[in-house]
C-alpha cells in the first residue's frame, strides 16, 4: 500500500502531508505541534502555541473529506496521567 496525500485544514491553515490513513497523518502532524510545545523552552512562546492549538481539523485525500474535534488538555488524566498537552480526537 503506498503513501497517499491529505491536506488537512486546521482553522483555515493548510497543510499537506502523506501517509496511508486521513486520522493517523492528522495524529502524526498534532504529535510534531505537541512536540514543540514540549521541547521549546521560553514559557511565552509555550503560552502563545497554547492559544493557538486548533481546535477542528478537516483531512481531504482524494476521494474523501473526513472532520475531526480535537479535544487538548494541558494535563493528562487517568491513562495519560502526568502527560503534558495531551490531545484526543473525535470524529465528526
């Protein structure tokens, strides 16, 4: 199976990427902004990405569109516990 293209659209940013399912890119792209959040050490910076994490998602390949409500807590709970900027998504 090869890698097929997605653009995902995050609150009117778009950004294409690859991979071979619309939810898995759409996690390995939010995993790439988690990251950053937790290796950036200015504590401004850290606030100003946290105002600006997205909220929606929409992922389109080529033959279909599929929305996505992501759900971001600074702190993990219960499975997650002690993790920072966690996110979980549901689809729309």
């Amino acid at each position: 199976m090869a890698k097929r293209k997605f653009i995902i659209d995050l609150d009117g940013e778009k950004v294409e990427v690859e991979g071979y399912d619309p939810k898995k890119a759409l996690i390995r792209y939010l995993m790439k902004k988690r990251r950053s959040m937790l290796m950036t050490k200015d504590k401004e910076k850290v606030e100003k990405m946290w105002e600006n994490v997205p909220s929606n998602a929409s992922v389109s390949g080529a033959r279909s569109e599929k929305r996505y409500k992501i759900n971001w807590k600074r702190q993990g709970e219960g499975e997650l516990a002690g993790a920072r900027f966690v996110f979980e998504l549901q689809e729309i």
